[in-house]
C-alpha cells in the first residue's frame, strides 16, 4: 500500500522537532482524519533561504512521511522556491501516496504555506501570502 520511502519517513522522519526562535511557524489540520501538523522556519533575513526547519505532527503514517519529506526538499533552499513546492511534488517525492492520503501532501504544503504567512507577518516582508489563503483548513 505505500511505498518504500513513505515507510522511510514514517519510520524515520528527518527533521523532527520545533524551533524555540522560529522564524515563522505554521499549523493546519483536517478534521475529517484528525491530523495535525506544525512547522517551524528559521530563515535568513539577508538571504532569504531557509536554514532551518522542523515539524510536528499528528496523525498517520503517511502525514508523518509528507511532514518529513516536505522539510527535506525545502531546508536550504530560498523562500521562492519553498513557495513554489506542491503537494504533488511531495508525493512525487515520495515515490507516491495512495489516493485516500493525498490530503496528507496537501496539508504538508498548506503547514508550509501557513509558516512562510507568519514569517511574512513578523518580517514585513512581503511574500505574496494573504489570510485568506488560509481560510479553509479542510483539506480534501
């Protein structure tokens, strides 16, 4: 039913934790299947990369895996491109995920997405990211 790295990740997720001085930090849920994720960003002012980043979650094995897996394809890379990350491109990354946990790459991208808005917030910096963006946490 999943494949061998979302079994990877779940097992062994990278990235695990918070950051006590986050730059930004997100969280989101869906409440059909009760998962829950946060994810903290520490990200350079003057580069605008992120140097850091941590999850938290709450939830089946494959939330767990997109968790971890959406942190290792951004950790080192710009804002611009962590803004450009899907859930698709987690899955993709994941070798896949089967149809009735697609939700779970979707609230990976939504938790990264809610970080960057508070990054957003608490640096003035203008990231594109709106309050509305956010409105429905529901994932499908």
């Amino acid at each position: 039913m999943y494949t061998d790295k979302v079994l990877d990740h779940f097992t062994n997720p990278r990235n695990v934790g918070e950051i006590e001085d986050a730059s930004g930090v997100g969280e989101v849920g869906n409440m059909k299947c009760g998962d829950i994720m946060k994810m903290y960003l520490k990200i350079n002012d003057e580069s605008n990369v992120i140097e850091d980043v941590t999850f938290k979650t709450f939830g089946c094995g494959a939330a767990i895996a997109t968790s971890s897996m959406s942190t290792e394809m951004i950790k080192g890379k710009s804002i611009d491109e962590a803004l450009s990350l899907t859930n698709k491109a987690i899955a993709d990354a994941l070798d896949g995920l089967p149809p009735v946990k697609m939700h779970c790459s979707v609230l990976a991208e939504e938790a990264l997405k809610a970080a960057l808005l508070d990054y957003q917030k608490k640096s003035g910096k203008n990231l594109g990211l709106n309050d509305d963006d956010f409105e429905d946490w529901d994932a499908e």
